[in-house]
C-alpha cells in the first residue's frame, strides 16, 4: 500500500504572512493540526497546533484568552513555522510512513510531487488503513 492510497488531497493551506489568530481558526473549523505553508505553489514549511500553543504561551502566560486572541493576530506565520520540512512522494509505502513518524517524532507528512503539496498523511490516516485491515 502506498502513501497516494490512504492520503488526504484536499488540503488547507496558508502564506507565510498569514496571521496566527487566522491559522487558529481555520485550525479549529477543519479540525486539523497542522497546516502547510505554501508559497507560489512550493510547500516552504508547516505549522502545527503545538506551534500555535508554544507561541501563545511563551507571550501571554497569564493574561488570559483576549490577550491571546489578540497576540495570535500579531504575529504571522513565518515566524514559528517549522522548516525545513520532512515530505514523502505518493509512492511511498506506508510502512516508510509509519517508521518516519516514529523516528521523527510527528504527526504528518506533506506528500509532495515535483515540488508541489499533492496531500498530507497524519497518524489518522495510518490508523484508519490499520482498522480497514482488521474489517
């Protein structure tokens, strides 16, 4: 089984001047946790919720959820984006897939073809074709 197989193709992205408060949001109304940044069609980095949570805690420990709100507003991606950023091509398997997360300590992989975001596989979706196996 490939990657191509078991991952997501309708994928949220952002720019790397998106806002964090505006990250957040999409975040939350698409329930994922983490967000490609993509520049002129190129995947450039990632942000994930953690990234988000680091960022609002590090500035605004104890000034509460408006403060919060406000900082994430202020402070654009590209300044806790993740990158470089680990990728696979659509014909990797998912056993490759599995033992990068593992190894590396994440929850998705940017499947990229010719420099270009074609998908993302999370752990979700590894445990989803684990369960169709078991059917």
């Amino acid at each position: 089984m490939h990657v191509k197989d078991i991952m997501s193709t309708n994928v949220e992205v952002v720019g790397r001047n998106d806002d964090l408060g505006m990250v957040e949001e999409l975040m939350a109304a698409k329930k994922v946790r983490h967000v490609p940044v993509v520049e002129d069609g190129e995947l450039v980095a990632i942000v994930t919720q953690r990234d988000l949570f680091k960022a609002a805690m590090s500035s605004t420990m104890g000034y509460g959820e408006k403060a919060q709100k406000a900082f994430l507003h202020n402070v654009r991606v590209k300044e806790i984006m993740t990158y470089p950023v680990v990728t696979v091509t659509p014909e990797a398997s998912v056993g490759e897939v599995a033992g990068i997360m593992i190894q590396k300590g994440i929850g998705c992989l940017p499947v990229v073809s010719d420099s270009k975001l074609v998908g993302m596989v999370t752990k979700t979706d590894l445990l989803r074709h684990l369960r169709s196996l078991s059917d």
